[in-house]
C-alpha cells in the first residue's frame, strides 16, 4: 500500500516550529497500516526537517540561537551572497539538519519515542510556504485483524 | 515483506559506539531477502545513529571529542538548562548527526561498505538504555532460488 | 517493484559536485513509477551525499570553504592522523553531512524540488572512485495506465 501526497505548510518566521499533528493530520489512512514508514520530504534548500524534543519551547529557541551561531552570516569567504545575507547560511544549514526524516508506523501509529517531534526547520528571513512530499509504504492488516478494528 | 521489532541497547558511557554485531544479531531474516533496505531508528532525542568508520577506537574517540568542541555546554545563550549542562548540547547533535539510518540489502546481506560501520553515539553523561525500531522491508527469492539456499 | 543497483561515480576532486544527471542516467525503469522512492548510499566514509541548491556554482564552492572551517585539519585532539590531515575532518564531514537521501519518485519523475539538486561531497585531497548502492522500490502503474504511456 503506498500513498503519496503533496502538503503546503503555511509561512513561519525563521526558526524551529513543531509541526507533528500539522502532518498527522494529512494522513488519516495511517489506521489501516499495521507495518510501515512515513517518508517526509522538504522541497527547498533553505529550510529542513528533523525531530526533536516536542514538548520545551526553549529547545526550539536554543536551536535557533545554535545555529546562527554554528553557520553565521555575512563569513568573508562567501561567494554566494546575491540573495541576501540569510541565503547562504540556510542552505549549509539544511544540508547539515537534512531535508527528510522517515518515522516507523505500527498499529496505525507513528512511532515516535514519548519526546520526539517534528520540527520544520525554517532558516530564511523572508519565508514562502513551504512544500513537503509525504509518502507511506506499507502492509495493511490482514482481513481478520481489519474486522475487529 | 516487512519485518518490524523495537530492540534495546544497553546502558551506553558518553561517546561513539560500534554496533554493527549486536544489530546484525537481532535481523537473521535477513537470508530470506534478496532486495530490500533496512531502517533503523532511535526513539530517543538526546542520541544518535550514524554510519562511520568501523576499524580503528581512535576514530571514535575523535568523534567524541570534535563534537564536544563543536557543541559546547553552558553557552550563555541556552535557555533549556534545567535537565543539566550536558542536555542542550544532546538535543544538539541529535539533529546534527540524526536519528535514523538506511541500509540497503542484496542478497541476504547488509550492503555495508568495507570500512562502513554503525554508531549509536550517545550524548548523555547518565544515560539510559536507547530503545530502537528495526524495519525491513524486502523482496524474498523467488522459489527457485529459495530452494538453492 | 524493486530495483537496485551498483554504481561507481568516477574519481572527484575534494569538493561539492553536482551529480542529478549522473544518478537519472542509471535509473531508466523510473518511468514504470507510479508512487516510489529511491535511495541513494555511498559505500564510504569520507565522502557523502546531500541535497542542495542546484543552480549556482558558487553555493557549492561555499559550502567547500564553510565546512573546511567548520571541520578544520590538524586539530590538537585528533587522535587518527596516520592517514594524513584530510583523513578525520572526512570521517567528521561525511556523518555531519550524511551517507545516504531519499527522494519521492511520482508519476515516472525523481520529485526534486525546482532548486534541488545531489551533491557528492568529496572530502579527501586524492579521492578514489567512489561507489554507490541505489535502490528504487515503487509501485508500477495500473496496466490500463501503462497501455496509456
């Protein structure tokens, strides 16, 4: 069983916005699923995804802080620099956070550990929407195990 | 074919681990496989999964100490600092380095490269066992090659 | 469907290389993809693999300069130096950056974003060829659909 869709995340202000139930939402055949990994998929190169710690907003601001510091702007050796000063530290910053995550599902859930969540990763000033490709491979149950669901 | 289990490593010091055997141990399906990939994920937001050089400790221990300078405790910017000074930093390289990797199978083997070898790196001073979700997904032989094995 | 495949990227010099047409030649059965998803792995570990802007030379010839400061040479604390000072910052550089992508296959295409394109980071001075293991699984059209193509 696979399914596959488009999703357009509404514009964030640059930094680390949790958007767990935003994607869960999207995928409600996820309870026909009894083995299978959901596939999400960021198509830009300034923004990424990643999972951590969903529950302490001062994780989320940390990570924003780190990072600006890790890839600061403005470095000498910049060639790339047309696009504004946030240009080229948001695309070193999404190839170091990464541009897809895969989460296990079983028993038509995703397995995520108690403190996991899904952060969009948003490093531009000036942010559009941004779109993902949201993909599910796996095994329904079989017939008897459908029924008494 | 899908194959699904969480397995659970034990209590890890600070550092990065090779785990190659003690997960290989946990897939002998793996012989039926002639296609597939194998995912592994941690459920956890202050460790990691990576892949690296599986031969010489020294490696390790450079690991250690690179991303120790590279994420360092008490920077006077963090805010999440209640769960102790090595918290922050985990959350950190958790994402830098990821919770999950993919291998591929053929023919009945993980298509690891020579020097390829799996890491959980374990960020915390006092940590838990990690808990992780194994999923295979793959082709079996077809019959005939199925006998021959 | 599977599909999965050895391939060797011929010998680069260190840096960020942009090899989209390379990897779309060595897969011309995407266009009996319905819904899919291809993995790409790099059987090594001192080069990796990442998503990035795929335009513009001078983001790649960045990114080069930003993680030679990011993981500089010659560190005190380096342990593993018998196979010369470009030898740990590649071992860093290929986890921080990652050792396999996923990207959506949907209706016979790699579902790139507009701006992305595969980078092969190469991090060592004298780089061998490098191989990779690519594995496509997917759903092949509906037989009506096909007769249509």
């Amino acid at each position: 069983m696979w399914i596959q869709r488009k999703i357009t995340i509404d514009k964030k202000q640059k930094g680390f916005h949790l958007i767990t139930d935003q994607v869960l939402n999207q995928i409600p055949e996820i309870n026909k699923i009894n083995i299978g990994l959901l596939h999400l998929f960021i198509l830009h190169t300034s923004a990424s995804i990643t999972l951590n710690e969903n529950m302490d907003k001062t994780v989320r601001d940390d990570f924003e802080s780190y990072f600006d510091h890790l890839v600061p702007e403005n470095q000498p050796y910049f060639k790339h620099v047309y696009e504004g000063p946030d240009d080229m530290p948001s695309h070193l910053k999404s190839s170091i956070l990464g541009s897809s995550i895969f989460i296990p599902i079983s028993n038509s859930c995703l397995q995520l550990g108690t403190w996991q969540g899904i952060y969009l990763c948003e490093h531009r000033k000036h942010a559009p929407t941004r779109d993902m490709i949201l993909t599910i491979q796996g095994q329904k149950y079989a017939v008897e195990k459908m029924s008494e669901k």
